[in-house]
C-alpha cells in the first residue's frame, strides 16, 4: 500500500514474513581488537519522543566509531579482513592491529572503494592500519570536507564525472591481482565482499541487545543501497524478534521503495542531489533485496527538509546527527497519519529506535541547518 505526498512518499510492505537467522559473533569479536573500540551510547531522546507522540526514542549515536565519525568502519574493517584472509591467509592467531599488519607487511596490494563520503574514508583507516596503499573514487559533487578527510587518511582519491553508481562501476573495473575491491553494494558475481559489510554491521545490534531492554517496537534506518538495513532486519527480524523495521531514503534516490512497489528491483536514475549524500543511491544491492523485500514493514521517501527538521530536533536533544545520521528520524517525522504509524506498531506506549549513523561530517552544513556549532551541542 503506497501514500504519496508532495513531500513524502510511503510503502506499507505486505510481504513481510519472519526470517530463520541466527546473526554470527565472529564480527563482534574482531571489532572488540581493533583500536578504540567501546560499545557507542545508547541515548534517550525525551524532546524527540514527545514530538513523535511515543513513550521513548533511543538513538544508537554512531557519531564517534573507532575513532571515525561514522559506522562505517565497522563493515569496512570486517570484510577488508576477511577478503585479506581469503586472498592472502589463513592469518596466524592475533591479538593487536600490528601482529596483523606484520603477517601483510610483504603483500602488495591496493584496497580499492567508491564512496560517497563515510565508506571510502573507513576503508582508508583500515589500510591505514594495516600498511597498505588505498584507491577511493568519488562523485564529482561529493563536498569538499568529505574528500579531504579521506585524503588525510592517506587515500589518493580519484575524482569520477559521475554519480556514486557510476564511481561503483569504475571501481569494479579496477578488480585485479593488486586491487582488492573493497565494497558495500553488490553485483553480478560480486557478493562475497558486500555480505561481510552486511555482517560487520551487525556489532551495532550486539551493542544495543546489551543496552536496551526489552527489544524496541520499531528501528527506524537509512537506507542507501540497503547494506545497514538489511543488517537491521537480519536482527530484528528473526524468529525472536517481532520488531517492525521502516527503511527511510531521499525522495529522488528511493530505489528500495520504487523496487518494493514494482516487487523488482528498480533504478532510479540520478542526478541524486540530496543533503543526506550517504543515502544518494540509484541501484539498491541486490544482495541486500531479498532481505528489505521480506524483511522491511514499510519505506519511506523524504525530502530534504524532513532531514533538517530531524537534525534540529535531535540536537534539542544533545545528540549531533548529520544529514545522513538523521534520516531514520526524518522518516518518523513523515508518518503524518494514525492508520500508518498504527500499521507500522507505532502508539503512545512505542519504544523507538534510531541509528544515528554519522555526526556532522560536514560541519559548515550541519552549523547552517542547525544553527549553531556542533562542538556547542552537549548531552
């Protein structure tokens, strides 16, 4: 059932039925020996809550991960380490980054990403900590903050006259005896990698089973080509979950919602110039589909400025969220009638979860929208 606004459009998924799965520990396990690893907080958002009408909403503030200021690096990490172990191992036991980086120090290879922002600079940390060379390609709009934070991890980027999707398929060409690909969308022949981004994820959920009890009525997620959310429903859709799950993404980038009406996937073809640039993606995983196809309750598309509104309100509450970061919110924002966000679990009594996947990345754009300074903004 789709309800279709000048500002919203939403997808009210009947296809949804309950997963046999049982999500791996292994990921966990690794992210726990990687430098500066603690379980990011879990925050009560009461401003929030009152605004949407619920009891409470939690963010999941992945605003400070592994030193980064995003989730990324979680997927990133995992599977550059498990794609090194296939090519290159199996590894000698480990404890420390630099027992790692010492069985790779004769390897000669280059970790290869398209990005559009947060990913391409998480697989630069992660050749960063292991010694090796890295190769990220960029749309040719990607803001200027976002292409020098990955160069100061010592990345050569390489500037694409394209979209994201298009810096995607270039990336793939690369894929060598010497350029690892190093990705978190999927292709023809090309899943391996993007399963253990998929998985690297879900560290997030590990944290929050451990941080919020009971289990939250509904997680609302952004969804770009659907690897975090396809994480969120391989957790909360199991057959000890009965979680709703709502995928949110940029009005002109639904490629998830259009893909659920036509019951295929579809393209959405770009130029995709929304502020949530992580979400700015015309091709949905493939990978991920099967499981957003069966797994999500419903999608929504935003325009921008229900993503404003979410940033503001969210620093209301202390919590920093960037374009991207607060989309799941600006979903949230979008229900605007009792009988969806009754069909969606949503009441007075609903405990809601947001993931908060990144904290002002750009700072300029975060400082204009808000209103004052990220670094001004305390919990």
């Amino acid at each position: 059932m789709s309800d279709s606004t000048q500002s919203s459009h939403i997808y009210l998924n009947s296809k949804v039925i309950t997963l046999e799965n049982t999500p791996s520990n292994e990921s966990f396990e690794f992210h726990q020996k990687l430098p500066f690893y603690t379980a990011t907080p879990l925050k009560a958002a009461p401003i929030t809550a009152a605004r949407l009408g619920v009891r409470h909403v939690w963010v999941k503030d992945e605003s400070n991960r592994l030193g980064l200021p995003a989730y990324k690096i979680l997927g990133a990490s995992w599977a550059t380490y498990r794609e090194l172990e296939t090519r290159f191992g199996p590894f000698q036991s480990w404890s420390n980054l630099d027992e790692l980086k010492e069985q790779l120090k004769n390897i000669d290879v280059t970790l290869v990403s398209a990005t559009d922002g947060n990913h391409g600079r998480a697989v630069a940390r992660m050749a960063k900590w292991l010694g090796l060379k890295v190769h990220i390609l960029v749309p040719y709009d990607m803001v200027h903050s976002r292409q020098q934070a990955i160069k100061e991890e010592g990345a050569q980027i390489e500037v694409v006259n394209g979209t994201y999707d298009e810096a995607v398929a270039k990336s793939a060409t690369m894929a060598g005896e010497k350029y690892l690909v190093i990705s978190d969308t999927a292709w023809e022949g090309y899943e391996r990698v993007p399963n253990w981004v998929v998985e690297g994820y879900g560290t997030i959920f590990r944290e929050v089973d451990e941080q919020l009890k009971p289990q939250p009525d509904l997680v609302a997620v952004q969804m770009g080509v659907g690897s975090l959310a396809s994480s969120v429903v391989r957790h909360y859709r199991s057959l000890n979950h009965t979680t709703h799950v709502l995928g949110v993404e940029p009005m002109h980038a639904a490629c998830v919602l259009h893909s659920l009406e036509a019951d295929e996937l579809v393209e959405v073809p770009g130029p995709h110039t929304s502020i949530m640039a992580g979400l700015n993606c015309g091709k949905t995983s493939p990978l991920a589909w099967p499981l957003l196809r069966y797994g999500l309750s419903g999608s929504v598309a935003v325009n921008d400025s229900f993503a404003e509104e979410a940033m503001r309100l969210l620093a209301q509450d202390g919590i920093v969220s960037g374009e991207s970061g607060a989309a799941g919110l600006a979903g949230l924002l979008a229900l605007s009638t009792d009988s969806t966000r009754q069909a969606l679990g949503i009441n007075p009594n609903s405990s809601l979860l947001i993931i908060s996947t990144e904290g002002a990345t750009d700072p300029q754009a975060y400082e204009r929208i808000v209103g004052r300074s990220h670094h001004t903004i305390k919990n």
